[in-house]
C-alpha cells in the first residue's frame, strides 16, 4: 500500500498498516483492520523517532525507515508507551543502533526493563522537559492511565503537532494517511474511545486539560488516521466524552435483570419498590436487548448495582456475565451491589455473580436471595425487603 508519508517538512510517519486484522489483541473487533503508527522527526543537529511498531511488522518498519536515511544516523527513540504493539520493535532498533538514546517516562523505564532483556540508555522526563533537535523542539507532556500508567504525549511546537500516543486513535485501516482522506470513522472512533480509553475519564479530563490551549494543527495518535482536518474537534471531543457525569439529588441504583419466564422480573418490582422507600432513585435495564453505552453510562452514575439472574445449566446466561464484563469498562461510581434471582433446578447464578461483585471490590450490604420457580407472596415479600435493606443501607441510616 503505497502512501505518502510526509507530514510536514521534516516530519514522516514510519508506521504500518494492518487492514485485514480482525480482532484486536485477541479482544476487540475490528471491522476496519488498524494501523500501528510510529513517526520520524529531522532537525538540523538531530533526529528522532517516535515510537516503534508491533515486533510481526519489524522489517516494514525498518525498511521505511531506511528509506528516510541511514539508521545508526537516528539520535533517539521516543516512547510515549511501552504496550508490545508500541514498542514491539525497540529491541531490534537497539540491537542495530547500540548508540540510540531512549525518552520516555519513569514507569515506561521500568516496564521496558521487564519487556526487554538488553542494556537500555534510557532517559527519564518530566512534565515540560524538551529536546532541541535544532529547529525542531520536542516537549514532553505526562498523561499517565490514558491507558497505561506509563504514557505521555510528545508536542512539537515548531510545527504544532501532537503525537498523542493511544488517545484521539481509532482501530480504522483506511487508504491513505490522513482523515480528510477517508471516509467517515466516527464510529470507529467512539469504539475505541468506549472500550480502551473509558475507564480512565478523570485522567482524560486531565490530559485534556494540560493540551487544549496549545496551538495543535495536526493529532498524530497510534492507531488510525493522522487527524489534520479539525484537530481541536478532536481534543475537545475527547474532554466532552469523558465529562463527569451528572450528579443525582439522590442516592441512584441500576438494576439489571434477565427474566426467561418472568419470575426474576417480578423480584425486581418488588426490589424495586423496596429501593423507592427509602429514596432511591431506580433504573431498570433488561438484559435481553442489551443497551451496552446505556449501562457504562448508568455504572459511571448510580451508586449500586443490582443484578437479577435466573440460573441455566448451573451458571448465569452468558447476558449477565457480558453485562458484567462492562464493568471493566467504565469506573463506577458507587461499589454497592447486590443479585437476586429466580431458578429451576440447582440455582448457583446468584453465588457466582455475587463473587463477581466481590471480586471487584463491591461492597454486598445484604445476602443474595433467590427462589425456586414463580415467586410466592412470601418470597415477593422477602424481595421488598431486600430492596429495603439496600435503599438503608444507600441512605446512611441504621438498621434498626
């Protein structure tokens, strides 16, 4: 795939891309293939690469490179982040530039003394620290948990740019080399920013903070296309995506329930209206027509969760635990939990989600309950009651 890789003057991308790939780190679809994007910066005095590619695509990446000019004549690597599809080709970059400085963070060090098993000449920056490659400027802007703990973004003044590790990226392989180029990958985009960058909003809003004001005339990410056509668009966007969400005037608890016959739905009610006796807030959300962006926006605004499973062959259905699996997705707000259900044979759903809840810190207030077929009279009674404990229990009062 033939493209040019000029940026700027002086500026290339050194990337590859990937267009037939389908799943992403054995864990996220990718309908549109991806690119691993690494860059190349030439000053008068020096040069720099900026990050390397995932180690499969090592000769690509090196033969581009050549093509710019000799190797061993590269002054240093910059490494916004350690992940293998970053830094897959460090070490080899290392064993054919022995001399090559490396740039990167204090928790990059450490991880690239774990992922690499030869003799690094790191240097550790700061926030603010630059190198002058002579007429070119690189600054070092910290934005640890965007979205690993050891990642920053680089800046180069001179020619505004932004080399922004994985934020403002898309999982998208498309023909040429900028946005303006493709056709539209908003969707894409979201995607990536829901699934990889969501758990870390604070740290957006942070990083966001430290860039917005900057002069920023192209993005260069690490996945995707190079963003030129409104760049700031994309900054911006990244901020309102990870905005705070909005504060309740009341405790606020989310129920989730899958209900094959219609008995766990009758739990809820009465959990519900337990819930509501003590000024709770409720949102009920069915499982079986699942609303993923709808849940990770309830789990990031209420303060308990509150799971209704039935129990098939001895587990709960696969529509609960993937409803589960979004928890670490998203940082909730509240680690308040509790599963209620109803089964026909052997009922272990409500154990084995409880440990779930458990194992993600979750505080459990009250026991899980769960019954045998329809609910009785009693049994819609001892739900009230469970909804009642939890609605105490969120609104700070004693049992009494």
């Amino acid at each position: 795939m033939s493209i040019d890789r000029e940026i700027c003057p002086g500026v290339f991308w050194t990337g590859v891309k990937n267009p037939g790939l389908k799943i992403f780190d054995e864990l996220f679809l990718t309908r549109k293939g991806t690119t691993y994007n690494a860059y190349l910066v030439r000053g008068t005095e020096k040069v720099a690469l900026i990050d390397t590619v995932k180690e499969a695509f090592s000769d690509e990446y090196f033969q581009t490179i050549d093509q710019l000019g000799p190797l061993d004549k590269i002054d240093l690597v910059v490494v916004n982040h350690t992940e293998p599809d970053h830094s897959g080709a460090l070490e080899e970059l290392i064993q054919r530039n022995p001399n090559i400085q490396i740039y990167c963070t204090r928790a990059a060090e450490n991880f690239l003394k774990q992922l690499i098993d030869t003799p690094l000449n790191t240097h550790v920056v700061s926030e603010g620290d630059e190198i002058d490659l002579g007429g070119k400027t690189l600054r070092f802007i910290l934005a640890p948990n965007l979205h690993w703990p050891d990642t920053m973004f680089t800046y180069l003044p001179e020619d505004e740019i932004l080399f922004s590790c994985d934020a403002f990226g898309a999982h998208y392989c498309g023909e040429g080399l900028f946005d303006d180029e493709m056709e539209d990958f908003s969707g894409e985009y979201r995607f990536y920013f829901d699934t990889i960058m969501r758990p870390f909003k604070e740290k957006i809003r942070e990083a966001v903070a430290k860039v917005a004001s900057l002069p920023v005339k192209v993005v260069c990410p690490s996945h995707g296309p190079v963003l030129r056509r409104d760049p700031k668009k994309a900054i911006l966007g990244y901020g309102e995506m990870a905005a705070a969400p909005p504060l309740s005037d009341h405790p606020r608890a989310l129920i989730l329930t899958l209900s094959p016959h219609g008995n766990t739905r009758t739990m809820a009610g009465a959990v519900r209206k337990g819930l509501e006796e003590y000024g709770i807030d409720v949102v009920d959300m069915a499982l079986v027509d699942m609303d993923e962006a709808g849940i990770r926006d309830e789990l990031e605004r209420c303060d308990a969760l509150l799971v209704g499973t039935p129990t098939i062959n001895r587990d709960a259905p696969p529509p609960v635990w993937k409803a589960l699996a979004l928890l670490s997705t998203v940082t909730p707000k509240g680690r308040v939990g509790g599963v209620f259900g109803s089964y026909g044979w052997s009922g272990e759903a409500v154990k084995l989600a409880e440990e779930r809840l458990a194992g993600l810190k979750y505080t459990l207030p009250v026991p899980g309950i769960h019954f045998r077929f329809k609910p009785t009279d009693d049994d819609v009674q001892a739900c009230l009651e469970f909804g009642q404990k939890v609605g105490r229990f969120l609104a700070g009062e004693q049992e009494s």
